[in-house]
C-alpha cells in the first residue's frame, strides 16, 4: 500500500511539471524543495520523489513495527511476560540384571519425575501470593547463581502481598535486582530491612496463558513418564531375550512397569487440575 501511494504521488507531480513547483516534504520534519523546469529536470524531480517516499514508508514501518512489541521492555504494554519455566530432565534409561533392579529404577525415576513436574507447576504464579514463584528467581549470591528461597525467608503477609527478608542484610539489594530482572513482572519495594512486594490480581488473559503453559509443562512430564516406561519395558524383553526370564515372568514385569506408569500419569493429571482450579480463582 505504501509503495502505490508513493508511485501514486510521483505520478500526480509529473503531470504538473508545466509551471514552477513547490513540493512539500512527505517526511514530517523536513524543509520543504522549491524546483522549477528550468532549474531541474523531470528525472531529477521524480528521484526526489522516489527517495522521499522510501524515507516515509521507511519511517511508517518501523513506528509500526515498535508499536506491536509487548511484554517486557515492549512499547506494546499489557500484562508481564509469562515467565519460562521447564520440567527438570531426568535420565528416562532404564537398566538392571534382574526385574527387581529394573522396576525400582523404574519407580525412582518416575518418582523423580513427579516431583520435579510438581515443582515446575508450583512455580507458575496464580492470582494470590504464594511463595513458590519466587523458586525460580536466582540471586548473584557471592558470585553464585543461587535460588532466591535460599538466601531468603518468603512469607505470605496478606491476600497481596509478600515480603522477603534476606538472611543476609548485605543482600538485600541482590535480592531485589533479581526480582527486578526476573519475568514475574512484580515491584519489590525496599525498605531498607526486607521487600515487600504487592501481587496484583492476574486478568483473564494471563490465566489463559498460565493454564496453557501448565497444561505444557504436565505433558512435559507425562512424555518422560512414557520414555522411561519404554526403557524399562525393553530391559525386561533384554532379559527375555537373553533367556534370563521367562516368557510369562517377562510378560508380567512389563504388565507390572504399565500399571506404575498409568499412576504416576494420573498423579501428573491430578497436579494440573489442581493447578488449574487455582489460577482459575479470583
């Protein structure tokens, strides 16, 4: 569009080059060009044109552009980037001599699993304060990247706010920089001793985006249930193979890791309902 209007306007000036012409700048901000016939030539006046209209369009689509940033230091405002937040990884390789070894490895893992995708959707901030947002804020701590609830006591003061008291006073300024620099999109407030910090009421949109990244986040941890499902069912038919167990004991094992696997998935499902049922509160 900006490109037809520019060829629209060269068009428009070249048919009135039969007297003295006055062009006016297309870029706000910029002097006037006064040409004439006798001093310019056509081809002169339609470069102008050409290289004033690419300045503008130039000009148009970088506001534009600027215009659509959001989040974090966009122009676009709105609510706070949602903070990215993973499943911890866990070896999904299962191995053992015997089908005792293989299924407590196998429950260890999963176990581990479990715990490590509760952890993540713990650390996904709902509309009421809880200390478990703060679980991925790492504080510079004596030149170590250190988990703030480590360097800090989190405690619940009201409906909205939290207040962070650094064991160490000499922190305190750590502890808010990290805060600052984190994805939550909360304003700690230092006075000096501890941070208190007001949790403002989360808008329809951003619980969306929370529910999504929570329902991500439980199939995250739900593909690495099923990975260390199939390792462990493929060392029991290793041992088969090797004529280690028998065809009914190896039967039974896999019968066995499938039944572990379906609990632990109905943990994980019960771990996102719950989730959701709590950012879905006002």
């Amino acid at each position: 569009v900006l490109l037809l209007a520019a060829f629209v306007a060269i068009a428009q000036e070249a048919v009135a080059l039969v007297a003295p012409i006055y062009l006016r700048s297309l870029v706000p901000g910029t002097a006037p060009v006064s040409v004439s016939p006798n001093s310019i030539n056509n081809l002169e006046i339609l470069r102008i044109h050409a290289d004033r209209s690419r300045s503008c369009a130039i000009l148009m689509m970088a506001k534009a552009k600027k215009g659509k940033k959001g989040g974090k230091g966009g122009g676009g405002g709105g609510d706070a980037a949602v903070e990215e937040i993973v499943v911890k990884k866990v070896d999904t390789t299962v191995n053992g001599a015997d089908v005792a070894t293989i299924v407590k490895n196998v429950k260890e893992k999963m176990s581990k699993t479990l715990e490590n995708t509760r952890e993540a959707l713990g650390a996904i901030r709902t509309g009421r304060p809880s200390p478990n947002i703060f679980d991925k804020v790492m504080v510079e701590y004596y030149g170590t990247e250190t988990p703030l609830p480590q360097v800090a006591t989190v405690q619940v003061q009201s409906a909205t706010m939290i207040s962070i008291e650094p064991y160490e006073a000499s922190t305190l300024k750590d502890v808010e920089r990290a805060i600052l620099a984190s994805d939550l999109g909360l304003t700690p407030n230092n006075d000096g001793t501890l941070i208190r910090i007001n949790v403002p009421t989360l808008t329809q949109e951003t619980r969306q985006q929370y529910i999504k990244q929570a329902k991500g986040l439980a199939e995250d941890g739900k593909v690495a249930l099923r990975n260390i499902r199939r390792t462990g069912v493929d060392a029991v038919k290793k041992l088969e193979k090797d004529s280690s167990i028998g065809e009914d004991e190896s039967k039974g094992t896999q019968d066995d890791i499938q039944k572990i696997t379906d609990s632990n998935i109905k943990n994980v499902d019960d771990l996102l309902a719950a989730k959701e049922k709590d950012l879905a509160k006002v």
